[in-house]
C-alpha cells in the first residue's frame, strides 16, 4: 500500500468494479471506492491542512497517536484516518473469486486450525462475530500477542489503536452491502468469504509475526 502520508488521494482498487461478481456486485464497489472512501480522503487532507506537524505522520502513526490529540481533533482523526486505513485494508484484502482455492494458506492455515480446531469453526466464529456489529462497523481478524483474535470495532475505529495487527476485516457498514443484499447481513458475510484475498491474509499474518520478534 502506497501514499501513506498527507496529501492522501484515492488509490485505484486492485481489481474493477465488476471483478467482485456475484459475490459483490459492481455499483456497490464503485460507490464505496468512489464516493465512502473518497470522502474520508478528502476530510482527512481537510483537517491536516491546518496542522503542519501532524502531516508529517504517516497514516498508521496518525491512528495510533489519535488518543494524544485534544477533542474534537481526536475524534475527527479517528473517524478519518481509520476511514481511509480501514477501507484500504479491506479493499486490498479482497479477490476475485477463482483466483485462489478460497482457503487459508501454509503459516495462517496452520494457526488458524491451531487455535480454533479447523477453517469451519474459525469460519463460524468469525461470522458469528461480524454479525454481533450493532450499527456500522468492522469484524477483524488480528494478531494480539503473537495469537489470533477475533475482534470488532464500531464505526471507523482501527485495531492499530490498541496495538493489535490486522491480518483480514470485512466493512459491514450498510454501504458496503445494501444495494445487492439489502438488510440481510448473514447472506453478504457469506459472499464476502468467496473472495477473501486468503494470499494478502498470509502475508499480512507474516509481517505481523515478524513485526513483534
Ligand atoms: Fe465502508
């Protein structure tokens, strides 16, 4: 993931619109690159604008010293930066379906079946807990140390704010699925698992591990 520091522009997806098909369908994807994503961009370059020293942050820096900023900024910061951090990661975290065989793979295989006995009981717990998101927010699978955890956050929070690594998140805000699975949550989770990005998973899962050695 390139520019991470002020100015922040809208960088392409790794796929079109449509590559998503039928699991997500083509205008949701254009709206949520487009115009959600776009948006947060553009309130985080709006608030930095004012504030030379906090420029020279990075993306991740700016999420994991928002607690240090007086309100409203801190807040305004949270919402942006984990706005922009969050839908990036989620969007990079996705694949077309076909490409891969949709499975965990060799390290991030090996843990997960470690510590939740096997891929359908991660599988489960992990959609047990993307359902429990009262409102907007994000289900995540992170590394807490050096262990797998399922976590959720409400709005545009980041798991980068409590010190935890992310490997994989699915964005069950409304937007992200409402135009093809209208309020029906349980049914776009189990879309969103036909084109998890399980090669970016692994890598992610790698350099978690090897940040904290
Ligand atoms: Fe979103």
């Amino acid at each position: 993931m390139t520019n991470n520091y002020y100015p922040f522009f809208n960088l392409p997806l790794p796929y079109d619109y449509s590559a998503l098909l039928p699991f997500i369908d083509e205008k949701t994807m254009e709206l949520h690159h487009d115009r959600h994503l776009q948006t947060y961009i553009n309130n985080l370059n709006a608030t930095l604008a004012d504030y030379p020293q906090l420029q020279e942050l990075s993306l991740v820096q700016l999420i994991q010293n928002a607690y240090r900023l007086p309100e409203p900024l801190q807040t305004n910061i949270r919402n942006n930066a984990g706005g922009v951090y969050n839908h990036r990661f989620f969007f990079h975290g996705m694949i077309p379906p076909g490409s891969s065989d949709n499975l965990p793979q060799r390290n991030l295989a090996q843990e997960i079946d470690r510590q939740f006995g096997s891929f359908a009981a991660f599988r489960e717990s992990f959609q047990k807990s993307a359902l429990s998101v009262f409102g907007s927010g994000y289900a995540w699978l992170v590394v807490c140390r050096g262990q797998l955890m399922i976590i959720t956050t409400a709005n545009q929070n980041s798991p980068l704010a409590q010190n935890l690594c992310p490997i994989l998140t699915i964005d069950v805000w409304e937007h992200a699925y409402y135009l093809k699975h209208y309020n029906l949550r349980t049914d776009y989770i189990d879309d969103w698992f036909h084109v998890i990005n399980w090669q970016a998973a692994e890598k992610n899962y790698l350099a978690c591990m090897h940040a904290r050695a």
